[in-house]
C-alpha cells in the first residue's frame, strides 16, 4: 500500500510503501536507523540486518543523506519513535534508491545564516524551514477561506502601474516600452474601484517595496492580503480584522500542531487569540511610550524609545507597546502627516487620520496596515498635492469619487510578519520560500 508519513497511523500493523528522502542516518551493530522525510512528515524506517538481504544493508549502511528511496516494511506504534509526527516507525523489508545524493551540503551540524540563505533551494528541506513553509500555507488558505466564505470577491489587481500609492521613496522602476512602469506597492487603489461593483472585495498578491533597510521585519518582495469594504467605517474595520487574524490563529493550532512542536512555538501563546482585541488611540501609545522611556534605566532603551507627538513608530517603540498586551493591539488615529495620501482625517481634528495599525504581540510590531479611505474628491485632490504625487496619473482613482462615493474601509495583512509572529521565529527571511532583500535576488 502506497502512503504518506503523515497517514502511518492508519497502518499499524501492515505493510506501506514510502517514498521520500534520507533525512539522517545511525548505525547500531546490525541495525540502521533511517529517517525518511517524504514532504507530509519524517519517520523512522529501522533497517535490521536478519530481515533484509545482504545487499540492501550494506546499502542502507552507506546511503549519503538526501538520496531519494522508496522502503517498504510494516508500520509500528512506538511511543519512543523519533520523527514528526513521530510514535510510528516502518520495519524496512526493501529499499530501493531512486538517486544516490553527493555530499549534501546542510549537514546536521550548525551552519552561518549566509551560508543557509546561499543553500535556501536546499535548505527548505530542513525540518524548521519545513514547518515554517507549511504554516505559511495554512495562514494562506485560512486567509481565503474566511474571506470566500465571508462573502468577499478575489480581484486580481495589476502589478505594473503607473503610479505609487505608499510613498514614493521605496518604488521598484521598471522599463515599460518607452515610458516606464513600477511594482505595484499595494492593490488597494484598483481595489477602491472593485468595490463600487462588487461591495466587499479582496486582492492577495505578491507586492514590492524597494526597501532599503535591513531589518528582521522587512522583505522587498512580500505577499500581502487586502480586504475592501463599501459602506464601511474604521470601528467596522477592525472588527473584520480581528475576527479574520483570530481565525488564522486558530486554524493553525488545529491544523499545525506538529509543525508548532518543531518550531517549539508553545500553543499556549496563541490559543487565547480571540475577539476583541484591545484598542489604543496613537495619542494614548505616546502617552504609554513616554512613560516607559520615564521607567527605563538603560541608557539605550532610553534613547530607543524616545517620541515626539507627530512621530511614526519604529520598530521599538512598536515592540515596547506590544509588550503591554497579551494580544494583537490596535493603535488608531496616527497623524495624517505619517500616513498615506489616501486616509480620512477626522473632521474635527484633521491632524490625525482614520487609520489603524494592528501589532502582533511579543514583539513582533505591525502585521495590519488600515484606514477608512477619503471620500471627497477635493480634499484627495489636495492631499496628492500635498505629497507631490502627478495629479494626472491619480485621475480614474479620484473620479471614483464623483460616481456614488460612499464611505469605505480596507485593510493589508502581511503573510511574512504573520507567519513570523505565528511560528514564533526570528526573522521574516525564513517566512517565504525564496526571500528577497536588498542583499539578496540569489537563488
Ligand atoms: O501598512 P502598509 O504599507 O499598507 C498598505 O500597503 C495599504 N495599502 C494596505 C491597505 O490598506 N490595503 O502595508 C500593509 C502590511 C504591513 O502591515 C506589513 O504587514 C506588510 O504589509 N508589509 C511588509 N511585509 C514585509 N516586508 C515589507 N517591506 C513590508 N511592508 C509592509
Ligand atoms: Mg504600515
């Protein structure tokens, strides 16, 4: 019978075939201990010599790390197993070696982080990388599935534009014929247009910032999922996110345990991830940040944490906020100066704008960019003014404006910074298979 490792458990007792990759190999006396790795998990397939003929365990004995096998032997519950989910183990009968591998290069041993990224082609076989890379899956299929079953339409938004939308200092330029072009930052103008013929819509999409910092949150390719909303104001906004992060959450846990166990990300850090989340105005956050530069004895931390009111968050100030909650927090209301052309201000206080950021907890900072949208078509001729935006390219976007405007609400979720928070790991470049930095377009 052909299986999966993840299936064994339904096969205690009979004989399976595997095929998969050597993952790692001991040796005891007459018995070699393989693990095998087929994609879906890693189990142990013991190789004793009074069952196989002689061939097969020399074989076995030798065979270099990453060959490509088929076994065949029957399956045993054993607790003590080692392997994901592990508990099980294949008492080999045949092996057959599809390829003989050549010096892998990713030992078990440690390796540098350069060295790694050089490999990555090679190194998403690892069992971390592995289970970063599958729940990234999942928080994907978890973000469509509530969006479909939700009642949003998926558009696809272009890639090549004319125009920048978030800030014209991190554009990728390409040549487009005799003119050019730039990767698109976000979806989030075409789909202000979406919603005027579909109501609730969402883009999901690789977008492309020419980031040039480096740092353990920014990727300059990154995937992104952005909900639009006619009819919709900012309260009704984070509702929608909350409710949509919180079940990411939990489809992991109940999809993902295994991946969760080695990543030794503990459970117990997202299980309470539920509606509601709380809710900090950004003068508030100022208020909190200064107070706990007041608190601080470390010189750094002090320095780290200093805030004017006008100020955008750093990455420290993010972190030190996200400390004050067990949950995700929504800082709201951040100066109209910072943001994006295109955010509502408040009408009785223009400084500041109809905008939400959502922080992950631990740490982790901003994994939801939002705001109501403006609505009226002056005042967003005068904020692309304002940021010396060309009026001409902008022009389909205001007259949306002017057809049945009404108020309206988006948000972007980064997969990346989601995934990150979720596995609980360090750095966003271990969150896409292929990442892409300022320092690196290789492999
Ligand atoms: O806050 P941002 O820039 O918002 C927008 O792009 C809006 N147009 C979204 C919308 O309202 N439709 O980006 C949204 C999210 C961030 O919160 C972050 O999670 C992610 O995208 N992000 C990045 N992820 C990895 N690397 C980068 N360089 C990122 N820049 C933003
Ligand atoms: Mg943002």
């Amino acid at each position: 019978m052909d299986t999966t490792i993840h299936e064994l458990t339904q096969y205690v007792g009979q004989i399976v075939t595997i095929k998969g990759w050597l993952y790692n190999r001991t040796d005891k006396g007459k018995l070699v201990f393989m693990q095998v790795r087929d994609g879906t998990g890693i189990c142990q397939a013991v190789v004793f010599k009074r069952d196989v003929d002689e061939a097969t365990f020399e074989t076995a004995l030798r065979l270099p790390q990453e060959s490509s096998l088929i076994v065949t032997g029957d399956v045993r519950a054993d607790p003590r197993a080692p392997g994901v989910p592990g508990g099980y183990e294949i008492g080999v009968k045949s092996l057959q070696v599809v390829q003989r591998a050549e010096e892998y290069p990713i030992t078990p041993k440690e390796h540098g982080v350069e060295f790694l990224m050089d490999n990555r082609h090679l190194w998403i076989r690892s069992t971390k990388q592995w289970a970063l890379l599958r729940v990234r899956a999942t928080v994907m299929r978890a973000i469509r599935g509530w969006l479909d079953s939700n009642g949003y339409v998926e558009m696809s938004t272009p890639i090549l534009t004319p125009s920048a939308a978030e800030g014209t200092t991190n554009l990728f330029e390409v040549g487009y014929f005799d003119d050019k072009a730039y990767l698109a930052q976000t979806g989030q103008l075409y789909n202000e247009a979406n919603i005027f013929a579909f109501g609730k819509v969402y883009c999901f999409g690789p977008t492309f910032r020419a980031e040039k910092s480096k740092t353990r949150r920014h990727l300059t390719e990154f995937w992104m999922v952005e909900p639009e909303i006619a009819f919709c104001d900012l309260d009704q906004l984070l509702e929608i996110e909350e409710q949509m992060v919180s079940h990411i959450v939990q489809t992991v846990l109940a999809e993902n345990q295994n991946e969760l166990k080695v990543l030794g990300r503990d459970p117990a850090k997202l299980a309470h991830i539920a509606p509601p989340f709380p809710r900090i105005t950004y003068d508030d956050a100022v208020a909190k940040l200064k107070a706990l530069q007041a608190q601080t004895a470390d010189p750094e931390q002090k320095q780290l944490l200093d805030i004017t009111w006008g100020m955008d968050f750093g990455a420290p100030h993010e972190t030190a906020l996200t400390q004050l909650y067990d949950k995700p927090v929504f800082v709201t209301g951040f100066p109209s100066a910072v943001k994006a052309f295109y955010m509502e201000p408040y009408p009785d206080r223009p400084e500041v704008c109809k905008s939400a950021d959502l922080l992950a907890p631990e740490g982790y900072g901003e994994i939801i960019g939002g705001s109501e949208r403006i609505s009226d078509p002056d005042l967003l001729l005068k904020r692309i003014h304002d940021q010396g935006l060309p009026e001409q390219a902008y022009q389909w976007y205001i007259e949306l404006r002017k057809f049945g405007s009404v108020p309206h609400s988006g948000f972007g979720l980064g997969v990346e910074r989601t995934v990150t928070w979720i596995c609980g790991t360090e750095h966003i470049r271990e969150a896409i298979p292929f990442p892409r930095t300022i320092y690196r377009l290789y492999p």
